[in-house]
C-alpha cells in the first residue's frame, strides 16, 4: 500500500485539473472545497490509474486466507466501463489512485430522506407515548414546519450518504393527509439538483395507515407519479385490518406497475399473519416475484428456528426481500437463514437525526460491519461475502474467487477506499477517499 494514500479532496483537486485541462490557484481551490466538497465532475472520458482491485483468493489448503489484489489502469466513457487494463506503465493524463481499492458503491435501501433534522439544529427524539400512533399524531403536527426546508434537508443528507460511499438509495416518502404529495414533490426537487452524483427509487409511504387516516386518494394520486414502490405499515395495529389494507396495496402496485415494500414492526401473531399473507398474494400474483420487499419484518427475529427457516423458504420462493437496519440488543434478525435459503437480503440505514432518531452515521458498510460482528463472519470468505449487504449483492468475485466486477461495459458506479481487500473494509469500516457515481466524480 502507498505509504502516503490520496485524500478525498486531494482526489477532487487532481480530478479537476486533469479533467478540465485547467491551472487553479490554491486559493481558489480553497474555497471551492470549503462551499462545496461534494462538487461533481461531469465528465465524458475519465481515465484513472494505480488503481487496486481483486484478482483472486489466496488459499491454504482448501481454507481461504487472504484475497490478491493487483494495480491496474482503468478508463470509463458515458458513464461505463470502457478499457481495464494491468498496470505497466505510467499513463499520462491518469488520475492517480495511489493503491487505493476500487470497490462497488453502496446502496442504501431504507431511508427516509424527507424528514429530517439533518443539516439544520440538531434535535433530540421527541417521543411522545401511545407507540406509533402516538407518533403519528406528533408527525401531523411538526409536518408542516418540516416541510418548510425538506428539499435543503434532504440534499444535505444526500450528501453525508455520498461522504459514505453510498450513491444510490430507497427512499420512503410520506403521503398523508397532513403533507398530502408535498414531501414527495419536495423530494423530486431535491434528487433532480443531486441527479449528477446520486440515484434513487421511491416508495410512495403512507406513514399514517391507508385507512386509519383518510390516505388513500393520496396514494392512489401518488401511485400515477414517478415512484417505484407502494408502501405500507403495520396493516394490524395501525389500520386494524390485514387483509383490507394489503389488498389495496397490492391491487395498486399491480394497477400501476409498481413494487411493494412495507414496514413491518409487529412482532406477534399479526406480524406474522402479514409476512404469510403477503406471500400468499405474490404467489396468487407471479409479476410481484422480485419487486416486493419487507422492511424490518422484526417478527422474523421472534419466532423459533424452525419457523424461521420455513418462511425463509418460503420468501425465497416467492422472491420476496427483506430490508433490514441489523437491529440488535434484544432482537437479533435471522440473517444468515435467509440468506441460506437465497432470500435477497438489503441494508438500510432508515431514520436519521430525525423525531423517530436521534442516531444515524449515514454509513452501510457500518451496518455490514454490525451483521459481521453479531453473525460471527470473521474470516475472509466470510468478510469479503457480507460487502454484499451493503452493495445490495454486487461484490468483486464471485464465491469461486473469480473476478466479476468491474469488467468492461458495466456502469462504472464505485468509490476508492483505504483498505486493500473487501475483507478488510468490511472488518474496520474503511475510509471513503472518493466516489464515482455513472462516471462522474463526486468528491
């Protein structure tokens, strides 16, 4: 590893010069960083060298011991892949990546970038009592007064998931009767000014039921806008009814071509009556195979392993993915179950800084790091593997050692880190010096 490693901003610095051609006093690259350090650098052709990437495992015996890694010289065009090559010699006109590790970025599943604190005053939680509900009844009344800065609040926080390494997330965006579609629009504008350096999906979230508040022409006027998914939560306790909730959420999803993806914290007989319910309307309806999600599903971490592994079965077949924040403390999700069985298995960081959490570092590979240490992946096989939680299941090789990414012709989505195997940046949450997002510098 290069004894002196490239910093985010000396990233940046060396980007802007050899992209744009251009002589900028120090001065002047001062100030641009301490306005804005998340600048992008839209560029056609990007071309990149003494970059490290993995090229195998190492092993002994029939044991995993160690990952190989190499340098190689790297081009991207219109956002992709175009040439990989070993390193041999000094190119001109190349980014120096000083030995840093090439991986891909990472993708944050569960969000909600449309209430936040972040960016603002810093606020603790204000939890009121009466559970949910009781929150619900906070939310229609600080909505309004939140609404007000949404679209700066979420930048913001698009930018501490950049600062992060992630490049893409799952958003959640309320609609209700209190902000109606104005979080959702507020939203819109916010990833429109990011679109350059981060992507996103939304999920059109009634946060307070679809029936237990009067939400559901919101939705339906949601579900003809520019979201992917439709949302719900905790059909049982908030809107007293499985069956009539799910069913007008699926009957949506279908009418719209859109996924599902529903929070789930009942943890109880009606928590799982959900989960079943919910597969049993995606088997009855085959073109929800693979867009439909659970999100937290905590009641998957209550019930006995027998259990456990039946419905984890069962959601594999039926392609139904868990979304999960690696809860632990008094419930610990059965990860590795799930993904034994093949269920898609995602990571999100869910509220942060906000009146659900006080709490929230923005970072995925901090959450891998967490299912690492509570499952007990400790070696390198198993290391390298749990990058996957935090890529939504894109790692550099394949299970067999065989480099699969990146390779020429994929979109060229991925961050340079200080560490020098997916192992080792899993194991201590190694440093982001700098993020590309379809080809653009982002820092």
């Amino acid at each position: 590893m290069n004894s002196d490693p490239i910093t985010r901003k000396d990233f940046i610095r060396s980007s802007a010069l050899t992209v744009a051609g251009l002589t900028m006093g120090p001065t002047l690259l001062a100030a641009d960083r301490i306005h804005n350090d998340n600048t992008v650098m839209n560029t056609k052709k990007l071309k990149l060298k003494n970059v490290r990437l993995e090229t195998g495992f190492e092993y002994e015996g029939d044991t995993i011991i160690a990952t190989k890694t190499a340098l190689f010289a790297l081009e991207i065009e219109n956002g992709r892949f175009t040439k990989i090559s070993a390193q041999q010699e000094d190119i001109a006109d190349a980014i120096d990546a000083k030995g840093m590790l090439l991986l891909p970025s990472f993708k944050d599943m569960h969000i909600h970038l449309d209430k936040t604190y972040y960016g603002e005053r810093w606020q603790a939680t204000r939890r009121t009592g009466g559970g949910v509900k009781g929150m619900i009844a906070l939310e229609q009344q600080i909505l309004p007064s939140l609404l007000e800065k949404s679209t700066y609040k979420a930048e913001k926080l698009i930018e501490l998931l950049q600062s992060k390494g992630t490049s893409f997330a799952r958003s959640h965006v309320n609609i209700e009767p209190t902000s109606k579609l104005d979080s959702l629009k507020n939203l819109e504008q916010a990833l429109q000014n990011k679109k350059n350096g981060f992507g996103a999906e939304l999920v059109a979230f009634p946060q307070h039921g679809v029936f237990y508040t009067d939400t559901a022409p919101y939705l339906r006027e949601a579900a003809k806008m520019d979201i992917d998914f439709i949302g719900g939560v905790d059909p049982y306790s908030i809107d007293g009814a499985i069956e009539k909730t799910m069913d007008f959420t699926v009957q949506l999803a279908l009418d719209h071509n859109k996924g599902i993806d529903i929070h789930l914290h009942e943890s109880g007989e009606s928590g799982l009556k959900t989960v079943e319910y919910l597969i049993q309307k995606v088997e009855e309806n085959p073109v929800l195979k693979g867009k439909t999600y659970l999100s937290h599903a905590f009641v998957l971490g209550r019930i006995d392993s027998t259990k456990q592994e039946e419905l984890a079965e069962k959601l594999a077949h039926s392609k139904v993915g868990i979304v999960s924040t690696v809860p632990f403390g008094g419930l610990t999700m059965p990860i590795p179950a799930l993904l034994k069985h093949g269920v898609n298995v995602l990571l999100g960081n869910d509220s942060i800084v906000d009146h659900w959490n006080t709490f929230g570092s923005g970072s995925v590979l901090q959450k891998a790091n967490l299912a690492a240490q509570l499952y007990g992946y400790t070696s390198e096989f198993a290391l390298s593997r749990t990058l996957k939680l935090a890529t939504a299941g894109i790692v550099p090789l394949d299970d067999k050692g065989t480099k699969q990414w990146p390779n020429v012709g994929q979109e060229a989505d991925a961050i340079l880190v200080n560490a020098t195997c997916s192992a080792e940046a899993v194991s201590r949450i190694a440093d982001i010096k700098s993020l590309i997002y379809k080809g653009n510098i982002v820092y």
